[in-house]
C-alpha cells in the first residue's frame, strides 16, 4: 500500500494528449477558438465536462501553467470558466456549488462582479498584463474556455484465495520441521496439536 501511495504522489499531474491536462483526478481541456459562454459549455458538455471550478489557488496555478501561449495568436487572452452570477448577489460554480468572495476568488482589480449585464467570469490578461485574473463579461462576448471531467475510477481486479484450516496447519508445521501426513489433518480437526 505504501508503494500505491509513493505513486499517486508521483504522478498528481500528468499531461495527456492533445489539450487535456491531468490534477488530482480531474482532466482539464484548453480550447483556443473564442466562442461565446454558452457555446463554450455546449462544446463542455459533448465531452462529458463542464466549465473549470476554478476554486484554489493551486488550480489556478496548474491552469496557468498549462495554456499554451504559442495558440494565444491575437486577442481575446482570456477563457470562460465555470462561475458565473446566478442572482443577485450569488456566484455559482458549473458543479453546482456556490461560492461568495470570502472563499478563493482571483479578481483583475475593483471589478464590478455584480453588474446586471455582466453574468460569465472569464481568467486571462485583460486590463493589465499581471497574470491570467478573473474578470465578469457579458455572456455573448468571444472567449476561450477550459473544461473539466473526472478521470474515470479504475479498480484494481480482485483476486480470492480460498485457504482451508488444513493449508493453514500444513505450512505452519513444515516450516518447524515436522512433517505432514493425513494423521496431522485428523489431530488439526480435534484441535490437539500445540505451537
């Protein structure tokens, strides 16, 4: 079990082919054609994913990390993740869950994230070039976008090994050096013989 776990850590983050990229059990897809929000989760969901739950600071980091600047030919320098206002005063993340600005947030600035015309949060390099920060847009406007899945469970396959009484007696009494016969198996049932 030790060793499992020596390669779980060793192995947290492992690029995949193409654009997804791996983070503790969740695949992440970097799209560079800018779409607008709602297409950008229509392309999520053909994949069986959704928008980034951007909700760490190491996320964002790993996310970060793996944009491919190269593909960043012209504007917009920003991607569409999953979070967006769902009322007035609410954020909601593509899983579900909701989130306020006491918890990780990575703001570009006094942003007015709750403007009524504004609905779609966007990271990238927008007002000033310091880091890929969070942004509110109005859905309609062209975006990149990052999607995530759940890498699919694997289990390991189980093997069972019967092992009767009289294995167990006949193993333990060859390694003191005695030797077994059918006699041994009659005394093991009786519960006769001593260690």
């Amino acid at each position: 079990m030790l060793i499992v776990l020596i390669l779980l850590n060793l192995i947290v983050v492992t690029p995949t082919t193409g654009s997804w990229h791996q983070l503790d059990g969740i695949e992440y897809y970097f799209e560079y054609k800018a779409v607008s929000e709602g297409a950008a989760n229509a392309d999520c969901k053909r994949m069986n994913a959704i928008l980034a739950a951007v909700k760490s600071q190491r996320i964002q980091d790993f996310l970060v990390k793996n944009i491919d600047t190269t593909k960043l030919t012209g504007g917009p320098y920003s991607f569409y993740i999953g979070l967006s206002r769902s009322g007035p005063t609410t954020l909601k993340w593509s899983d579900g869950t909701t989130t306020d600005t006491s918890v990780f947030t990575y703001w570009d600035g006094p942003d007015d994230v709750y403007d009524p015309g504004k609905l779609c949060v966007t990271m990238g390099f927008h007002v000033r070039l310091n880091g890929f920060k969070w942004k509110i847009e109005e859905c309609s406007d062209a975006h990149r976008y990052i999607c995530q899945r759940s890498l699919p469970t694997t289990t390991a396959p189980t093997t069972t090994t019967a092992v009767t009484t009289e294995q167990i007696t006949t193993e333990v009494l060859t390694s003191k050096g005695i030797t077994t016969t059918q006699n041994i198996r009659s005394t093991t049932n009786n519960s006769s013989i001593g260690t």
